[in-house]
C-alpha cells in the first residue's frame, strides 16, 4: 500500500472562518418551513449558506461519516489496490446495521470497497478499509479527527468509520456540509457518490454481486429521483434518525444540503434545491481582463505610460434571481508603482460589496511598462558635457602653459 500524507488545507480553512461574516439571508419568506432535525444548504462555490435550521447543533451523524472514510481513503490509497477482510473488521458489525456480507478472508479492490461504502452503505467496507488505510481500526478514527482539525470543523469528532452510535460520535449540519465540500474537489468521490448502484465481480469468496444505492434521489423512476442531484450519502440510526447529505448542480449553480434527524429527508432536500434553484444564481461580479481603470506610470516612456489596469480573474456572486449589479470598485494599489513593468505584474487589489459580502482579487498589468529614456538620455548628455569641458579645461591649460614658457 502506498500512504500519501494527508496535506493541510489552509484555504478551506479561510473559506470556512470567512463563510460565518455573511450576513444571513436564509430562511427567506418563501423558504420550505421545516419543523424537524437540522439543516445547512449552501453554495458550494462561496459558501454562501442559502438556508439553516439549528445549524451549529451537535447531531449524530449515522452513515453519513462515511464522507470521511471515502476521502481519507482516496488521499492515501490508488483504487487498483487490493484490501483483504480481517475477522475483527467484517465480525464486529452489530446487529441491524447494513453489511455487504463480506467474508474474512475475501479480497476486494479500494475502488470496489468504495462503492460498497459510499453506494450501499456497507459498514463492513468501512471497516475493511479503515484497517487498511489505518492499520488497524483506532488509527484511522485518529487520522480522521487529525482531518477534522486541519479542515477547522471544530464541533465534529468521529470514534468509528461507519457511524455506529456513541454519544462521542457526533457533528454538525454545518461541518458536514463544509467537509462534503471538501470530498467534492475529488473527482473519483464525485463520480462514485453519484452512482445509483454498484456491481461487484466476483472475488475468491462470492460470485458477482449488484447493489441500488441507498440515496434514492439518484435513482430514477421513483418517487424521490431529483435529475440535479449528482452526490450523495444516507444515514440512518434509531438515535439519529435518518440523515442525508448531498449535492446538486443546476444552471452553473453547484449546492450542498445537509439534512440531519429529518424522517422525510428525501422530500425535504428536493424542496430545499428547488427553493435555491428558483431564488439564485451566480453572476459575474466582473470578468477576467475588465478594464478596472488607467493609470499613468511614473518614469514610464511616452509610448507605454498610459497603463489599463485589469481584472486577473472573474469574480462570481451568488445573488438573488433578476438582481441588477451596479457596484463600485474598492481599489487598493500597491505602493510606489513605477516602471519597468511587465505584462501581467500585480498592481493591487480590488475589492466589490454585495450584501455586506466583499468578493476580492487582484489586478494586473495590460502591457509591459518600459522605463522612460529620458533620464538616459539627460544622464548621457550630461556625462559627454563634462567631458567636453575637461578637454576644453586641458587644451585652456596646454595653451597658457605654452604662453608661459614662450
């Protein structure tokens, strides 16, 4: 097994310190009322949340720890790798809680394992994994609250891989949906959360296997099936009830939903993306390489001292529906901007105000900047002037000093 250390995201930390100076505009008047459990739906892109409900509540979080164990898994394992069954991680599972019947001894691939865990819900691959990833069981609990740490979820802590109940077992609608957010920059959790269902060949222990998923909005032709939703992980406990996180993407609009302790999690999910998709959408603030203003650079040439400052990435805002944006640029220039500069230089910032929210990035030179020839020029005509009256002085003095002697 090949085991990548895990690296400490320290962006994913400032999108989450800067997501709680929103101001909140959720729970608008034509918002779903929803009386049950806890609720964080939010923009994936700017962690704008666009609805909560006891948000920051510790909750247990069931089977959706397994966001957990799938991307630890995938950040220190390759999915062509080969797991074999311990009996202390398929023989523990107690009763009532999903398996997919994994045999001690049976040999699996990560990727396999994977799709039993995030599409199923197999508490034994959770286990399975955990084991192989970890080592044994109680070092990957310990890497996964090492993770919880580094992403600043600082109101989850996990004693298992699965979800089993403990009243130490616990996190919020609000960590989950910013540790889904993180899974999502994964492409293979991505592409394996989405699945309405797994096949499994046959291993050294059983024949071929098929499992449906147990997120039912990614199956389609029943009741819950929501075309938007391309993510998800389920979750359920007597003591939980039943929980659901998931994602969806409509219209360039990227979503998360957390939906904890909620019996009609389904039901309750869809109106939540139906409500944000009806109500907002992303738009562009400004684009990349928009003239911001010009300036005129000292010590510049002629030629080149007229300057356009631009925009060096567009700036997207999650605004309500038919919003009209007239804003005013904030710009903060760098000290002391003088040639030679070349195309694509820093030059500041800029920042824009939406709803007390400020969306910033920096801004760029146009073109090259060249340094004025003027100074050379004066600097060149002032050395060959000295020299001129230095020869002059010496031909004055030869001249005298002839006089002298004649």
């Amino acid at each position: 097994m090949k085991f990548r250390k895990p690296f400490i995201i320290l962006t994913f930390i400032f999108l989450i310190v800067f997501s709680n100076t929103y101001i909140n505009i959720t729970n608008a008047s034509d918002a779903p009322i929803i009386d049950t459990g806890s609720i964080y739906l939010m923009d994936s892109r700017t962690t704008r949340p666009l609805y909560t409900k006891d948000a920051s509540t510790r909750m247990y979080p069931a089977s959706t720890t397994k966001i957990m164990t799938a991307i630890l898994t995938l950040e220190n394992c390759n999915l062509d790798e080969v797991a074999t069954a311990s009996f202390n991680a398929v023989s523990n599972i107690p009763e009532g809680y999903s398996i997919a019947d994994i045999q001690i001894g049976e040999q699996l691939t990560i990727e396999q394992l994977l799709e039993l865990l995030l599409v199923y819900s197999a508490n034994d691959a959770a286990n399975v994994l955990a084991e192989y990833v970890g080592g044994s069981i109680d070092s990957f609990v310990s890497m996964m609250n090492t993770k919880l740490n580094e992403l600043g979820l600082v109101d989850s802590h996990f004693t298992n891989a699965y979800g089993l109940h403990d009243e130490n077992h616990y996190t919020t609608a609000h960590d989950l949906a910013f540790l889904m957010k993180y899974c999502l920059q994964n492409d293979t959790f991505r592409k394996i959360s989405g699945q309405a269902s797994c096949a499994i060949p046959a291993t050294n222990m059983w024949g071929p296997r098929k499992y449906d998923s147990t997120n039912q909005l990614v199956i389609a032709d029943n009741q819950y099936y929501y075309q938007y939703v391309f993510s998800g992980k389920t979750g359920f406990t007597t003591q939980a009830k039943h929980c659901l996180v998931t994602a969806a993407y409509n219209n360039g609009l990227e979503l998360i939903c957390v939906v904890l302790g909620n019996d009609d999690r389904f039901n309750v999910t869809r109106s939540l993306y139906e409500y944000a998709f009806s109500n907002y959408e992303l738009k562009n603030v400004i684009n990349k390489n928009d003239v911001v203003t010009n300036i005129t650079v000292n010590g510049a040439s002629n030629k080149t001292r007229n300057l356009d400052v631009l925009i060096s990435e567009t700036i997207p805002a999650l605004v309500e529906r038919n919003t009209s944006l007239e804003l005013t640029p904030i710009i903060d220039f760098n000290n002391n901007i003088s040639a030679p500069i070349s195309q694509g230089d820093i030059l500041g910032k800029v920042t824009y105000s939406i709803n007390g929210v400020n969306y910033t990035t920096n801004l760029i030179a146009s073109h090259d900047v060249e340094k004025s020839n003027v100074i050379y020029y004066l600097a060149s005509g002032l050395v060959i002037l000295i020299i001129i009256v230095i020869i002059s002085l010496i031909i004055i003095y030869k001249k005298n000093d002839k006089i002298i002697e004649e």
